[in-house]
C-alpha cells in the first residue's frame, strides 16, 4: 500500500514538472523586442566580437589539445611547427582570416556610426586592420595560399 501510494505522488510530480517545463518554454519563445538603431549596431558589434572571440578560442583549443603538456608548450609547439605542417597551417590561417574580416567590420561600423555609444566597446584602428592584414599577407607568402 505504501510503495502504491509512492509511485502515485512520484507519477504526480513527474507530471507537474513536465507541465511546467512546457509553460516555460511557450512563455519566454513568444516575446520579441524592436531594436533602436543604434542597439542594433551594437547587436552587430557583439556578434562580430563574439565570432573573433569563438576563433581565437578554438585556436588555442586546438593548441591545447596538441599534447599533454601545458599550453605555453604546446603553443611554442605549434608555432615551431607551423612551416612543415600543413594541418596547422590551415587553422592559423583561418584564424587570420577571420581576424582580419572581423576587425575590418567593425572598423566599418564604427566608421560609419559614429552617432551610436556602444557600451564596453573597442573601437578597431585603421593601423589594427592594417596589421592584420599584413600578418596574413605575411602568412600566405611564407606558406601559399
């Protein structure tokens, strides 16, 4: 009788968890919010930092994930090794590559929406676009394209 009585109550919550779980959901997927201009500029601005921020972070995971040792090894591994594989070539210079477009948009936006405040931003220079643009010019001429 008493185990009957347990399975009832846990039958009971179980039902009421799964209920309230679906009111949560159908609740917070049914809002949306008009941006003003300029949060949607900084909307743009976030995503573009957060697209260099996800490659330099799998960059240094790949890095990691090179060996047991610890990342400065790895990373001195990695950079010691970088003219004879090709494996490696190829993730540095996507890093590069999306370097250079994300600092080249956001340069962009800043240049051309100077009107709009974006808070804890980083404006990128002209002379951070052009370096990162040299480093993969440089890149590609020390290891093709």
């Amino acid at each position: 009788m008493k185990e009957k009585k347990l399975l009832i109550i846990l039958i009971f919550f179980t039902s009421c968890s799964v209920s309230l779980s679906n009111e949560t959901v159908e609740t917070t997927t049914s809002t949306s919010v008009d941006l003003t201009f300029c949060e949607q500029i900084e909307k743009e601005y976030i995503d573009l930092s957060n697209e260099l921020f996800n490659t330099s972070f799998e960059l240094n995971k790949y890095i990691d994930a090179i060996s047991p040792n610890s990342v400065d090894e790895d990373r001195n591994s990695f950079f010691d090794n970088l003219e004879k594989n090709w494996n490696y070539q190829e993730v540095y210079k996507n890093y590069l590559e999306v370097r250079l477009k994300v600092y080249k948009s956001i340069n962009t936006l800043y240049e051309n929406n100077s009107e709009c405040l974006i808070s804890g931003d980083q404006e990128i220079s002209n002379e951070q676009v052009d370096k990162a643009k040299k480093d993969l010019d440089d890149f590609i001429e020390k290891y093709g394209s």
